[in-house]
C-alpha cells in the first residue's frame, strides 16, 4: 500500500485511530502507575511509541504543529525507553 493510500484511510478513520491511539497511552501509563517497579516496560514503551506514531500521523495530515512536536517527541522518548528496557542501555 502507498503512502498515499495509506494518508487515505488515516483522513477516513482520524477520529478513531485518534481515539484508539489516546487510549493506548491512558492504558500504558496506567499500567505503570498500577504496576510500578513491576511493569512490563518494554511493552509498556512498545505500546506507547505505536500510540505516539498513530497519533503523529493524524497530527501531520491536520497540520497541527503542536501536536506534530509533541508526538515526534514521545517516538523518540519511546525508542529510548524501549533501549533502556532492553537492557542496550
């Protein structure tokens, strides 16, 4: 599938994959705040870097520069929680 097709179906579903991607990082903090020391961190970042692409994508094609920050932000924040999790850092 194209970039293109793919921008498609993202414009059709934004409310949904938005919703869906707010979701996923309410429940991945959550569990941490549950679990604490005894979280599963590296799905906890693994899940929360999928949410912060779900929701950086629909933040590029609204062209929302705030919310296009802040999602590029928490990829990078999760692809250095899933290192560290990972025990490569």
């Amino acid at each position: 599938m194209t970039i293109s097709r793919l921008n498609t179906v993202v414009t059709r579903n934004l409310r949904t994959i938005e919703m869906t991607g707010v979701l996923m990082r309410i429940f991945s903090f959550s569990l941490v705040s549950w679990l604490g020391p005894l979280s599963p961190f590296l799905f906890v970042w693994a899940f929360n870097t999928c949410d912060a692409i779900m929701l950086s994508w629909c933040s590029v094609i609204k062209k929302d520069p705030a919310y296009i920050l802040l999602n590029i932000f928490w990829i990078g924040v999760g692809i250095v929680g899933m290192t560290r999790a990972a025990g490569f850092l």
